[in-house]
C-alpha cells in the first residue's frame, strides 16, 4: 500500500474527488495519509479532517530563505514516508531539493492542456482568463509529473473540455474541474498506486 500525501492551498475540490474515488474503492494500491497546506485556513483540512486523514501546515513565508522552506518541507514529507506526493491546487511553487528527492513521485493537476497556458504566472482563475482572451473553443486539465521545469513534467492524462458562448472564467473553471480534474486527477493516481505508470524520458506510458 502506497502512502499518498496531497498538497493543497485552497477548496480542496480536487482533494475531495481523490477522498471520493478512494471510499469507492477506486485507488487500491494506495491511501491518502496526509493533506499538508501552505494556508492554515485552507478549507481543504477541514475536509481532510472531515474524514479522518491527519493534517499539516507548512507556510513559506515563515522561512527567511526559500532553501530552508524547502528543506523543511522536504523533511516533513521524508517523515511522512510519503511514496506519492499530490499536488491538488498547492499554490506554492517547489523547490529543487523536494523535486530531487521525488523524483516522477510527485503528480500535479493543472487547469489546462498543457503546453497551452501553463508555466509561471498560470495559476487557478488565471489559466482560464487567459484562455477565453485567447478564444480558444477547447481546453481541459493535464495530470503531470513535476519536474524543475514550471509544468513541464512528464503527462500521464489529459482530457479536453469544450469552451462555451458567453463562458466566464469561473463557469469555465467549474467545468474544467468537473469534466476533467475531478476525473483524471483520481485516475492518474490509481494507475501510480498500481504501478502502472512506465516513465521514459519526458514522455509516460500507461501498461494497462
Ligand atoms: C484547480 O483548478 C487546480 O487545477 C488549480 O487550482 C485549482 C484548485 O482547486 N491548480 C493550478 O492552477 C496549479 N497550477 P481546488 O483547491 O478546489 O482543488
């Protein structure tokens, strides 16, 4: 059984998707163990303790250097003998240290198809401002390994999502959560749990 450890900053509706598919017996090879926040106030915890799944906080801004912040987050994911690590709307960026020593452990979600709107600066409401200023009719949600380039990591699962007349960035994130994140997101880390994820290079294979 894997140890899955989620990152969140906010909601928590992507987390809440993975508590979900874990209660329908979706993810068998692993179990969410720890939700770590940067925001005390997230209510991603109280959803995390809603269900009985321990908690933590590590906020940036009490480190003087981002080094020691990632050290530190580093060392706690470390303790919490963490075999998969989920970034389900953590709003802070990750150090070296923590990607080397997570090396294609670590999935994130990102509000896109990725490589459209993505990389620095392309966060939550922001990717889908930038895609209806764009028109683009399609968009969606990307599962990825992290790596330390910003949302350039290795994909595992994309699905489109249809941009709609008179879409606002909020009714578009909605759906792209909906549609796409709530979806991929629990099936990308079931088929990790399952080992069934074969990574070469920048690019991964689903053995199923
Ligand atoms: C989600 O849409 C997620 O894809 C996005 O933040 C939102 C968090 O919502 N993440 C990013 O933009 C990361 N670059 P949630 O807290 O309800 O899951």
């Amino acid at each position: 059984m894997k140890n899955i450890v989620v990152l969140v900053s906010g909601g928590g509706t992507n987390l809440q998707a993975l508590i979900d598919a874990q209660n329908r017996g979706e993810i068998t090879g692993g179990k969410i163990t720890c939700v770590v926040s940067s925001n005390p106030d997230a209510y991603a915890l109280t959803r995390a303790q809603n269900n009985g799944i321990a908690t933590e906080v590590i906020r940036r801004k009490d480190y003087d250097a981002f080094e020691k912040y990632d050290a530190a987050l580093t060392e706690l994911l470390k303790s919490k003998n963490a075999d998969l690590i989920v970034l389900a709307g953590f709003m802070t960026i990750l150090g070296s240290q923590v990607i080397r020593a997570f090396e294609n452990r670590i999935i994130n979600i990102h509000p896109a198809l990725i490589p459209s709107f993505c990389g620095e600066g392309f966060y939550g409401l922001r990717v889908h401002e930038a895609a209806l200023e764009k028109g683009v009719k399609v968009t969606g949600a990307t599962a990825h390994f992290v790596n330390e380039i910003c949302d350039g990591g290795p994909i595992i699962l994309q699905k489109a999502v249809a941009v709609q007349n008179g879409d606002t960035p909020e009714v578009l994130q909605k759906r792209v959560m909906e549609q796409a994140e709530w979806q991929i997101l629990p099936k990308a880390v079931a088929l990790f749990c399952e080992d069934k994820i074969k990574v070469t290079g920048n690019t991964t294979e689903i053995t199923e």
